[in-house]
C-alpha cells in the first residue's frame, strides 16, 4: 500500500513520518539532518574514491534518503571528516 502517494499534497510530510518514524512536527528539522548525512555520504563516496578512505568511523546513519526536495542550500555545507 502507498502511503506516501507522491501525487497528493503533503507527500513530503508522509514520506518522513512513514519511513522515519518521526510526528509531522518534527519533519522540518529531522529533514536537515537527514539531507545532511545524504551528502555527507556523497562527499565520503567521492574522497573515498579520488584520494583513499577519509574515515574508517563514518557512516549513513538512516535507512533511507532524504526527500529530493530536502536538498537545498547543500553547497552551504561544511563536510569534514575525521582521520
């Protein structure tokens, strides 16, 4: 059964609460860290394969990815991991 129905208004919010286990009132905060993590996972892919591991500590700590509409402002970001 689709409950995030993607074609209706609030998919977003449904998407978070179904597959993060999250209330509505926390969707716009959870959401920032989610699509933090998301691209913190493509900065480790992307070191991992020009320059080695950056950290062996780091890992994607959701089950699933961020709402595509979440990843705004992303070149705002500061990643850094540690060695």
């Amino acid at each position: 059964m689709d409950i995030v129905k993607l074609w209706e208004p609030g998919a977003r919010e449904r998407y978070y609460v179904s597959k993060f286990n999250i209330t509505a009132d926390q969707v716009d905060e959870f959401a920032k860290g989610v699509a933090r993590s998301y691209v913190e996972g493509f900065c480790w892919v992307l070191a991992y394969y020009y320059r080695g591991c950056p950290s062996w500590k780091w890992f994607y700590p959701f089950h699933y990815a961020p709402f595509a509409a979440d990843l705004v402002d992303i070149s705002n970001l500061t990643i850094d991991f540690d060695h």
